[in-house]
C-alpha cells in the first residue's frame, strides 16, 4: 500500500517540477520527495502489509 501512496506522490512532485509550479512552501518537490522516500523505506520495513504469511499448510 505504501508504495503505490509513495508512486503517486513521486508522479505528483514530477509534475511540479516540470510545470515549476509553487502550489506553496509546504508542497514543494523536494517535500514530496521525502514524502515518497518515507512510504517507500515504510513499505520495505514490513508496515501496513496487508497480507499475513504463515507458509503452506499439508
């Protein structure tokens, strides 16, 4: 889950930086680049998974 959050706000900082848009000093490429940085280094850490692995049953 948190690396499709973390692929939409890549696509969204991408975006901004081509337009060279200024939405505001919160929402600035880099910020949302250490936005996607963190769900992306959440995703590999094992958080929100939504699956439990338990191995095969016989």
């Amino acid at each position: 889950m948190f690396a499709i959050i973390a692929a939409v706000i890549f696509g969204l900082a991408l975006i901004l930086d081509w337009a060279d848009a200024t939405v505001s000093d919160a929402f600035t490429p880099q910020t949302l680049l250490m936005a996607g940085l963190l769900c992306i280094a959440l995703h590999l850490a094992g958080i929100g998974a939504s699956t439990k692995w338990r191995g095969r049953r016989r």
